[in-house]
C-alpha cells in the first residue's frame, strides 16, 4: 500500500507514523522525499512561511566510523 492511499490526516491514521518513528510506504511522496533526503543528507522543508532544516544520520554507525569516534584520530588509509 503506498501513502496515497492511505488516509488523509482528517480522516484517521494511516499507521505510518507512530510518535517518534515514521515507516517509509514503498511508493508514494513520502518515498520519494526519504529518498531525496538520504541522498542529499539535508534539505529544507517549506511549509507556509516556516522553513525547516531536515538532516538524516543512520542510527548505527560502521565499525569504521566507530574507531573513529572512538579513537579520537584520523583512521589510516586502507
């Protein structure tokens, strides 16, 4: 099922969006943003006269990207 058809937000819940997590539909606007958004790494989002920043960051880093944090140094070149 994509987000077009699921209900519009006056008429119910489509159970995409739950609090704090958001379930990305396999076709729709809502996959498409999500995939503008991970390709770009941030965007802004426009609504009426607000403007939004949006950055997405995985919520688990590679074993690689730990040492880094971890190691408080540059990572040797493989």
């Amino acid at each position: 099922m994509t987000e077009d058809e699921h209900l519009s937000p006056s008429e119910g819940s489509s159970g995409n969006i739950k609090e704090e997590e958001v379930i990305i539909p396999a076709e729709g606007e809502l996959r498409r943003f999500f995939e503008i958004l991970r390709s770009k790494g941030k965007i802004t989002v426009t609504e009426g006269a607000d403007r939004f920043s949006v950055q997405i960051s995985r919520s688990r880093i590679s074993d690689r990207a730990r040492a880094f944090l971890t190691g408080g140094g540059p990572i040797a070149d493989e």
